[in-house]
C-alpha cells in the first residue's frame, strides 16, 4: 500500500498539470483561432509538469545536488560521458536493423558533407533540448522524490513507468474552434489518457519503460549524475534523429517485428537488449568485492 500510495502522487501531479492545460488550451483557441487544441494541449502540460519541479523541490526539500545535478565543469564532463555511453550502447541496434535490412538507405537524400553536417548539427541540438526537458523531469525530481519514500529498485520502476506513459498520452482527434466547448476539449483529455490502452503502443512502451529503467540506474549509480543522463539521452534521440534522415524503415521486412511503428527503431530488440545490459551490470555489482 505504501509504494502504491507514493506511486499514485505523479499521477496526481499529471492529471492537475493536464486539466489546467486543457482549460487553458480551449482559452488560447477562442483567441488564437487554427492552433490544434490537441498540441496545445499537450506541449502545455509538458511545460506545466517541468515548472512543477521548482515547488516540488521546495517541498520536499531538495537541492540541485539531490535532483543529480554536478558542478559546472563536472557536469559538462558527465555530458561528454554519457554520450558516449549512449553511443556504444545503441549503435549496435542500428548495425543490426542495417543487417536485417530493416534499415534501408534513403536515396533520394543529397547525401553531401554539408547536408550531413547540418542535418546532424541540428539533430544534436533539439536532442540536447529534449533531454535537457525530460531527463530533470523524470530521473531528476520524480526519481529523487520516489527515492526519499521508496527503496531504489520501486523508485527507478515507476519513474521509468511515468517517462514511458507520458510518451503516448496524445490524441490525433481535433476540434475545429467553431465547435470547441469546455467539455469536448477534456474529451481529447480523456481520449490521450485512453490511448494508454491502445495495444498497439506495448512494444514501444515496453522499450521506452527499459529505456527508464537504464536511466534510473545510471542516475542512482552516483549521487550527482543527471549530466550522464542528459549525455546518453542526447545520444540516443540524435542517432534516432538521423536514422530517420539517412534511412528509410521497411517494416515488410521479415524482422520487421524487432521495432515499432513509434519511430522506426524503439521496440523489441531495443526492449531486449537493454535488458540484458542491465542484467549484466546487475549481476556484475553483485559479484564486485565490497
């Protein structure tokens, strides 16, 4: 009953930070006529939930120390480290699905120096971005908070459950402003929190759940590691990124199976493999001499 009680606390965090972004998004509708409600929906709560990390850390009494964060130059390391982890650890992935012939060359790219440097300087830097969101969000003042409460192995768990879920609550339905009321719009609330049921999203969230789990542990490893996390998450959304752009996916391929339709590359094979790096390190902690 405990970790469920502090499991649900997010949640209720999430479904505050949700409900003010829709009625704020019907208001930002009747002004701004033409803006998607559904994204603005959205991005709001996205903002809301990483404003909601300074009053949080307020009340539970944490320091930017507790929330992982390193001295300026240590941190920058950490960066440099983590992604290079997340390099090593995910490259592998797209050699196979190069093999497999899941990946296939795009070649309708202009595939020069300049184009590649751009297009990958680009990617870097909205990578950068994302994880610089995300990675204080969920393994910085959720898992600190979880971890105050709960033993590490439930804190990492369910703040890898929350990163994952908050990836497919989202609606493709729109409303036209002429149509929009109060009560349709938590109708799109209701439909991005119903997509959690879509079974079509399990292996992509099983992958990104494992995704938060390698997180979790990296940031449990040392009291100050978010740097590492933001690092190796950069890494991973910019080889995302580019995998995108220098390939095309062909999900007609006989392992096809291996990834989602989310991004082409999340999926069973991602799911599996960072299983078994976890396992590994987990196994090679326990038989470390104290």
């Amino acid at each position: 009953m405990r970790i469920l009680f502090y499991a649900l606390v997010p949640l209720l965090v999430l479904l505050l930070a949700a409900v003010l972004a829709s009625v704020g998004g019907f208001f930002i509708v009747q002004v701004f006529d033409g803006l998607p409600v559904q994204k603005i929906i959205n991005k709001t709560t996205q903002v809301l939930l990483v404003l909601s990390i300074f009053p949080a850390m307020a009340w539970l009494k944490l320091s930017k120390t507790d929330l992982g964060f390193a001295g300026g130059k240590q941190f920058l390391k950490q960066l440099g480290q983590g992604f290079g982890l997340g390099f090593v650890t995910l490259m592998p992935v797209f050699i196979v699905l190069t093999v497999l012939e899941i990946n296939v060359i795009d070649e309708s790219q202009a595939w020069t120096l300049s184009w590649f440097l751009e297009k990958s300087s680009i990617a870097v830097l909205l990578s950068l971005l994302v994880s610089l969101i995300e990675e204080p969000l969920f393994r910085g003042i959720l898992l600190a908070g979880l971890l105050k409460k709960l033993p590490v192995p439930a804190a990492i768990i369910i703040s890898a459950a929350y990163y994952a879920c908050l990836h497919f609550i989202k609606t493709s339905r729109n409303i036209p402003a002429a149509e929009l009321t109060l009560p349709n719009t938590f109708g799109l609330l209701v439909d991005a929190f119903a997509n959690l049921f879509n079974p079509d999203i399990l292996a992509a969230f099983l992958a990104l759940l494992m995704v938060g789990v390698f997180l979790g542990l990296l940031r449990t490893e040392r009291q100050a590691s978010l740097g590492l996390c933001i690092g190796c998450h950069t890494c991973w959304v910019w080889l995302i990124k580019m995998n995108k752009t220098l390939f095309n996916t062909d999900f007609n391929a006989d392992a096809a199976f291996l990834v989602s339709r989310y991004d082409g590359v999340i999926g069973p094979l991602v799911t599996v493999w960072l299983l078994v790096a976890v396992l590994g390190y987990w196994g090679w902690r326990r038989g470390k001499p104290v």
